[in-house]
C-alpha cells in the first residue's frame, strides 16, 4: 500500500470541506510528522485527533537523521515552514511516497528530488475514483476551494 504524507494546510483544506474522513478512507496509508499533528494551527481537539487516528492517520516521530535533513534543507529555502520542512524529510525517508501539499516552494523541493507530489484536486479526484462520495458532494469542495 503505497504511503501519503501530508502537510498541514492539505489537512486543513479537507476539514473545511468536511472531507477528511473520506481522505482516510482512501486505500492509502496516511501519515503526519507528530510536530504538525500536535502544532497548533491544525487546531484539532484531542477527540478529533483520536478520531483522525482511529481513521487510520498515523503520527510519526523523525528520527535524529530526518531532523537533520530537515535543518540541511531550511538554509536553502529559508520560506519553507519547519513543518514543511518535517513533510519532506518524512516523504524522502519513504519508499514510493506522496507527499500531499498546497504549498508551492515544498512541491518545488520536492519536485526537483523527484517526489511524486499532489494536492487536494488530486485527493478530490481519488475520492471519486473510488466512490467514496457523490458527485455534488465534490463538486461542492470544489466550489468552496475556488470561490
């Protein structure tokens, strides 16, 4: 089963359209740095949290050579949100992994280290590939992300 990693803004953008359940559903295994679960603007109450990971999102810790990946690669693109920063040491440590993200300097990181890299229109086309939902419901997100 091939492995999602996600950023947090991605996780963010689902929730508002009320489609992170249905990400997790996905036949994906899903997984977060355990500093983004726990960061703040997530904004996630501990009974969200337990629900997200009773869904199947997994928290990881980095070990210390992903940590310093992380502090090799933010000198270089000194915009990149540490968090960011974590996503990507999580995703390179992975074999055959996605990285799910909105942000475009660590799709461009990643990118250039040969990532396969998507975003939410991506998940929206994943979650009807596998009929998880009905057409107006993603058709609504869609709406929501574009108005």
């Amino acid at each position: 089963m091939r492995i999602v990693v996600s950023d947090g803004r991605c996780l963010i953008d689902l929730r508002e359209v009320s489609l992170l359940d249905t990400f997790l559903r996905l036949p994906y295994e899903f997984l977060i740095s355990n500093t983004l679960f726990e960061e703040e603007p997530l904004r996630f109450t501990a009974v969200q949290k337990k629900t997200l990971v009773c869904s199947g999102l997994k928290s990881m810790d980095l070990p210390g050579e992903r940590v310093l990946r992380v502090q090799a690669v933010m000198p270089k693109i000194p915009q990149l949100s540490v968090q960011d920063g974590f996503a990507f040491a999580l995703t390179e440590s992975k074999h055959r992994c996605i990285l799910l993200t909105g942000d475009d300097r660590l799709r461009t990181l990643a990118t250039q280290h040969k990532m396969d890299v998507r975003g939410v229109l991506w998940v929206l086309d994943e979650i009807q590939r596998n009929h998880l939902t009905s057409a107006a419901t993603l058709l609504c997100a869609l709406r929501a992300f574009f108005c």
